[in-house]
C-alpha cells in the first residue's frame, strides 16, 4: 500500500506477457492505423523512390554480399591466370577498381535517398509522439486539478500541498523549448 491507502500492484516476473491476439481492441486498431499508413505511404511513393528503396533493401542483404564474393573471386582468379582458357583481361585490377568505385558512389547515393525518406518518416513520427505526449500531458494536469478538487470537498488537506500545485499548471512547450536552448547556449559557452 502506499500513503493514500491505495494498493500498488506489482507485476508479477513469472507471468508470460500477453499474446498478440490478447491486445485490446484499442492497441490492435491503433496497430491496423499504423500498417494501413505505411502501406498508403510506400504505394505513394514515386518510381524514384521504389527503386532507390529495392536497391538498397537488396545492398543490405547476405545475398548482395555472397554475389559480390562470386564475381569478385571470378575477377580476381581470371586475371590471376588461375582459369585454364581464360586470358587476364585486368592484370592490374584497374578496371576491377574503378568499378568498384562506381558502385560505391551509386549505392551511397541510393542510401542516402533511402535515409533521406526513412528521416521524413522518423520527423512525422517524432510530431505525431510530441502531440500524443502534450495531450496526455494536459490530460493529467487535468485530471490532477479534478482529483485536487475532490480533495478539498472531502476535507483531505493532508496530501500534495506545494508540489499538487505545480502539478496542476499547464506545460507550456515553447517555454521548455527555450529553457533548453538557453541551457545548451550556457554550456557551450
């Protein structure tokens, strides 16, 4: 029990979570929004886009990797002379050089392009956490001032005080906002 006579619960370790199926109905549709979006937002996608974003998946994978060791490896033993009827056509890897940077200068670019999009998605992402976070926010301050209320109807004068108070006033973003950037100011200073 706490002060107030309220019984904490406490989870229990031994208890499994909860299964995917158990999720409330809340949770499951909220899921469901955040699916239907991303599949909305990808269909949006330019031509552009949908390439830059299939390279790049195919670039990040073991099978990208195992294919380069392959031509490579061929690369390499043909002109080392180890493939019987096969002539070195690149005895000073020159050619196999500048490929290979080619090919690195399209694929960063291909990830920026990728990174660039997947940033987008992070900065909504991040606006959409803000809002959530001040609305909850200002819910609790509300919700506190109506508990602080019916404190004070019931006569309890006991609880909270000075610190009830703060909890009661509002958050103001912008004044947060500035506080940190006045600190950060400070200490590079």
């Amino acid at each position: 029990m706490d002060a107030a006579g309220v019984v904490l619960r406490v989870t229990d370790p031994t208890v499994p979570p909860p299964q995917p199926g158990s999720l409330n109905r809340a949770l499951s549709r909220n899921i469901e929004a955040l699916e239907r979006r991303r599949r909305e937002e990808a269909s949006k996608a330019g031509i552009e886009e949908r390439v830059a974003s299939a390279i790049t998946r195919f670039t990040g994978s073991m099978l990208f990797v195992y294919v380069n060791l392959v031509l490579v490896g061929l690369w390499v033993s043909a002109n080392l002379g180890l493939v019987p009827g096969v002539k070195p056509f690149d005895p000073e890897f020159i050619i196999l050089a500048m490929l290979a940077s080619v090919a690195a200068i399209f694929l960063s670019t291909f990830v920026l392009i990728s990174q660039n999009r997947m940033a987008k998605a992070a900065d909504q992402r991040a606006d959409l956490d803000l809002q959530i976070s001040l609305l909850a926010e200002h819910e609790v301050t509300r919700l506190v001032a109506m508990v602080d209320a019916i404190r004070d109807r019931l006569g309890v004068h006991d609880v909270g005080g000075e610190e009830v108070e703060e909890l009661k006033k509002d958050v103001a973003p912008e004044a947060v906002l500035d506080a940190i950037s006045e600190q950060e100011a400070d200490a590079e200073s």
